[in-house]
C-alpha cells in the first residue's frame, strides 16, 4: 500500500473547510476561546481552549470524520469546571496539519503526550467520543502516570469489533466515492439518530469531500484483555443504547469485566453513537460527576 499523509486535496477545498469551522465556532461555541497551535512530532496540532485559565485541565478528543468543533453541545458545561482543550485530530480533518504517519497505538499516546508536553501539562482528565475514545484509552494505556480520569462515549474499536460494513469503511476510507458530501453527511448522522446544526453539517460535508485520509489509515484495532486489564485510570464509560457499529452490550460486558477501574458504566437510551451531542442533557451530567470525583496518579506502567 502506497504510504500517505493526511490532508486537504487541494487549497481551495481547504479554505472552504476552514471558512465553514469558523462559522461553527462563530455560531455555535457558547463560551470565549482561543485557538492554539501545537508542536508535535507527528505535525502541528490545533486546539480549541476554553474555560479558566486555572481550572483544571480537561482533554477533549473527537469521533473519526468531525473535528475539535464537534464538542459545541457540551462545552459549555465541561468549560465551566474544566480548562478544555479540544484538539482536532491529527489525522482527521480540522486545523492540525500531519506531516509523519501515525502506524500503531502507541503513535496515538505519543501524540498525546506531546501535545501534553507543548500546552505544559503533566496530567489531565481525558474524555473521547467514538474514535477519539480509542485514542483516549491508547493514551491511558501507555501513558498511564498522564491520564487523572477517562472518560470513554461510545468508544468504537477498543471493546467490541466492528460489524462488517463499518469494518471495510474505517479499514479502507480511501476507496468512498467522493461525490456529494452533504448527502453523505446527513445520511450518517441519520443513520446514528443525529440531526446536527446546519453550519457543523456543512462543516462536516466539506472535509468529506475534499479531506484525504493517511494509508495505511489510523484503524481503531480492539484491545486485548491484557491492555484493557492495564488501563488503571478510574474510567466512565457510555454507550449508545442504539449503537449500529457494534454490539454495544457486549462493549459494555467486556469493560465490566476487564477494565480494573471502571467506576461507572451504562447504556444511554434511545441514543445514536454520538452520544455526547445527541444527547447531552443524559450525558453533561454523567461526565462531570465522573471528572468532579477527584483525580490520582496511576500507578500502573507501560509495560
């Protein structure tokens, strides 16, 4: 397979992108932000940073296809209590900028813990949707004296397989038919129970249709029981009740029983795998009860 980057096809599609972002966070971000650019070794990493300065920090990681602005149902009430960094994937679309392959799940960690090492920050809380949860719990896997708290919604790979179509649409992503791409994003997000604002909608269509994943792609592979047994970090785990790419009970089953810190854990009913923004009036409150809690150092090591 022919390596490459993650990117933009061209400029134009990217300055379509960007200008549809920045109608999001002009929009519909509730709270002041600014915007950071990181220095990783994987490429620089943009943030979204909201919330008191002295605050706690709180990491925010996105599902696979949206961006840092996918987190504009719930911010306002994590920015209240947390220091929140919402990162925009390195290789997905949003304002980070790839330029090494991330190839395995100790690539995802690293870049973590760079971004970490650049905002200056020893340990935070850690709270990822879909693909950004498998991140999440790489992260906590192998950077276990960094994560305080995880939380994990809707998590795709780390628990449960895929079922098959979803499996050859992460494994191969290059071979979608690029085509129009507010089609393509109402019908997922119909078919996950979501009906998002308009300007995240357009936001989304547009890096569908002009964004180019790396290959090989960055594919959420299950845990073993032995890493799932390693994540020591108290962890809260979420799943939509209406999960369709995977078998959400048996996710929920095999974190019950082999991760060593799980301290809450529930099905979300009636929700669509985006849980946090389908529905975060059941949510908010879940996460920060979990983050609220109390933070300690892991004493679990990468091994």
């Amino acid at each position: 397979m022919k390596r490459q980057l993650s990117g933009f096809t061209s400029q134009a599609g990217r300055a379509a992108f960007l200008a549809a972002y920045d109608r999001v966070l002009g929009e519909l971000w509730p709270v002041p932000y600014e915007s950071v650019e990181l220095p990783t070794r994987f490429g620089s990493t943009h943030a979204i940073v909201s919330g008191p300065p002295t605050a706690p920090p709180l990491l925010l990681l996105h599902g696979a296809g949206l961006s840092a602005t996918s987190w504009y149902p719930n911010i306002a009430a994590y920015a209240e209590r947390f220091r929140t960094y919402a990162l925009d994937t390195i290789f997905d679309a949003g304002r980070s900028r790839q330029t090494h392959l991330l190839q395995s799940r100790q690539d995802c960690a690293a870049w973590i813990g760079d971004v970490l090492d650049a905002l200056s920050i020893d340990q935070t809380a850690i709270l990822g949707l879909s693909q950004g949860g498998w991140a999440a719990a790489c992260a906590a896997r192998f950077l276990p004296d960094r994560v305080t708290r995880l939380g994990l919604l809707a998590p795709v790979g780390a628990l449960a397989r895929f079922k098959l179509p979803y499996w050859l649409v992460f494994r191969f992503p290059y071979v979608l038919p690029k085509g129009d791409g507010l089609v393509r994003a109402r019908k997922v997000f119909a078919s996950m129970r979501m009906r998002p604002d308009a300007p995240f909608l357009q936001q989304v269509a547009l890096g569908a249709e002009h964004f180019g994943y790396q290959r090989p792609p960055v594919f959420p592979w299950a845990f073993s029981d032995h890493d799932l047994g390693r994540i020591s970090a108290p962890t809260l785990l979420l799943v939509a009740g209406q999960e369709t790419l995977y078998d959400p009970r048996r996710a929920l089953a095999r974190a019950r029983r082999l991760l060593p810190n799980l301290v809450d854990s529930d099905l979300v009913p009636g929700a669509g795998h985006f849980v946090s923004a389908a529905c975060p009036d059941l949510v908010d409150p879940r996460v920060l009860a979990h983050l609220r809690a109390g933070t300690r150092r892991t004493a679990a090591t990468a091994t």
